[in-house]
C-alpha cells in the first residue's frame, strides 16, 4: 500500500493551471523529497492532499482510501507555510490550545510526546515570539504531529534555518520515519540537504510530475565523473577533449565525465605533458541531477 497515490490531479485559477494531470506515488515509510522550482505546483498540490483546495479533476488517495475519507483524514498532519501560531502565547498553550482544536485526550502527554520528538521539551514556556526561527519551524512540525499522524507533508520546513537547525531538522525527520512509522512527504528547494534523507523524489515542473524515483534509483542513474587539477587547466582542458567525449571546467576542477579508468586519464595527461596535482572520482548529486534533467526537458 502506498502512503499518496495521485492520478490525473488538476487544478487551475482564472483558467491557469497550476497543477496538470499530476500522477503521484508516496510509499508508505518513506521520506519523499518534492522537488520544483517556484511556480511548479509544489505547494498547490501539498494543499490539494490536505483538502484545503479542491481539485478540477483527478483522484487523490491517502493509504488506500479517498482523501476525503473522515477516517484517513484524521491520520495527515501538515506544515504549509508557517505554523499559524500565537505570538504572545507559549509554545505549551499553543499546542494545547491546538490539541484541543484537534479534540485529541490525554492533551498534556500528547504535549509532552511531540515536544521530545522536535528536541523542544525543555522549551514550553517560551513564548512563541522570542522562538528563533528553527525553533519556530520544529513548533509547526510538533502542532502537524498532535494526534500522532501516519502521513506529514511539510512545505519547505528548512528554508532559511543555519547549518545546526538543518541537522537538528534532518534527525527529527528521520526519527519520525524510523522510530514512529509516519511517511514524510517534504518539499525544499535546498536539494543537498534534501538528499542526506530522503527516500524517494519526486520532480514537477510546470504541473506536471516529469519524473519519480527512489534514492537508490538515483544513485544508479547519477554519472560518473573524475575531478583533475593540473598546472595550466585550459590547455589540459583542450587536450582532454581531443580523447573523452565529456569534459567540463567546473568548481575549479576538470570533469571528465563517464570514465570508470581514472589511470588512463592520468597517462593520457602526462602523454601531453601534463602533470596531475590532484585527482578524484565522484558522481554528481542530487542537486546536478536535477539541473541536468531540467536542461534534457528543455532540450539544451
């Protein structure tokens, strides 16, 4: 079973689509990466899912049922936007007083509960507007979290927080997935830090879901590519070009790309002169991945 299955998902405004015929697949236990850039249909469809829009066409199913089911309703907690909380009240009364919203029992545990799972146990009694902005992003996560959701969507929830926020911000996610079974669907236009959890990706542009794949996926289809620094660059980039099909002066570095023998690079070098001074084997990421697969669809 999967935890979102979307099909021929649209929704437009004054006759603009902002999502198209949208297909979608969450597995259940996944962390799943949205990815788009501004304008794509990221955010639209996270509300579609959540039932504050509804769509023109398409079918949304949340664990198998219809998103609109009241039962698999009450298992999708969500963070768009921003948490919509009380400046001047406590991080504690506006739990409480969204944990009453919620009409969940047991309202201080239930507090209690969420507030170790974003690490801000010891922070109740903060009020909300003296909270930095990591602390206000992991508040929003522990409000989507009251009623201990199966499925949490959350809308760039790492945008704008320091190095140290976004570790804290990964270890809650993965904590979430692995130790309280909630599949976590995640947009964020910070891809390197996306790509240090997540399961799955999907990538929409224009509306429209272009491509979906697993981690490991991923991985498989990234390319090879070795990094060389020599003395005089531009004339061991011409050199190299004369012999490999794919080579590009990147981040300092000669790429040649889609060579597993990194010694034939080296001898081919010193064939033409050209003593290496460093040398390694890598394969792009996440974020290269992406640009490359935006450039394949505009067919650069």
């Amino acid at each position: 079973m999967n935890a979102i299955e979307i099909r021929g998902l649209s929704k437009s405004f004054r006759g603009m689509y902002a999502v198209n015929g949208l297909h979608m697949t969450v597995p259940v236990g996944s962390i799943y990466g949205f990815i788009g850039e501004n304008g794509s249909g990221k955010s639209t469809t996270e509300k579609l899912i959540c039932g504050h829009l509804v769509p023109d066409c398409g079918k949304i199913k949340l664990f198998g049922k219809d998103y609109t089911d009241a039962g698999v309703r009450v298992r999708v907690g969500a963070l768009i936007e921003n948490a919509g909380c009380f400046p001047g009240s406590s991080v504690y009364q506006n739990l409480m007083m969204q944990a009453i919203n919620l009409g969940i029992e047991n309202r201080d545990e239930e507090i209690a509960r969420v507030l170790k799972i974003v690490r801000m146990e010891d922070s109740a009694h903060i009020k909300f507007k003296s909270c930095s902005l990591g602390m206000k992003q992991r508040i929003g996560i522990a409000m989507a979290l009251l009623g201990d959701p199966a499925l949490l969507i959350l809308d760039e929830p790492i945008n704008g927080l320091d190095t140290d926020g976004m570790r804290i911000m990964r270890e809650i996610l993965v904590d979430i997935t692995k130790n309280y079974g909630c599949t976590v669907l995640i947009s964020s236009h910070i891809l390197g830090e996306l790509e240090k959890i997540a399961t799955h990706y999907g990538i929409i542009r224009q509306g429209k879901m272009i491509q979906e794949l697993s981690a490991k996926e991923m991985e498989a289809r990234a390319r090879v590519f070795t990094s060389v620094k020599t003395a005089d660059m531009l004339s061991a980039e011409r050199d190299l070009k004369e012999k490999f099909q794919s080579v590009r002066m990147e981040d300092g570095y000669l790429r040649v790309y889609d060579v597993d023998d990194t010694e034939s690079i080296v001898e081919y070098l010193l064939q033409n002169g050209h003593a290496v001074c460093e040398i390694k084997k890598n394969k792009i990421g996440l974020e290269e991945y992406y640009i490359e697969l935006m450039g394949r669809k505009e067919g650069v």
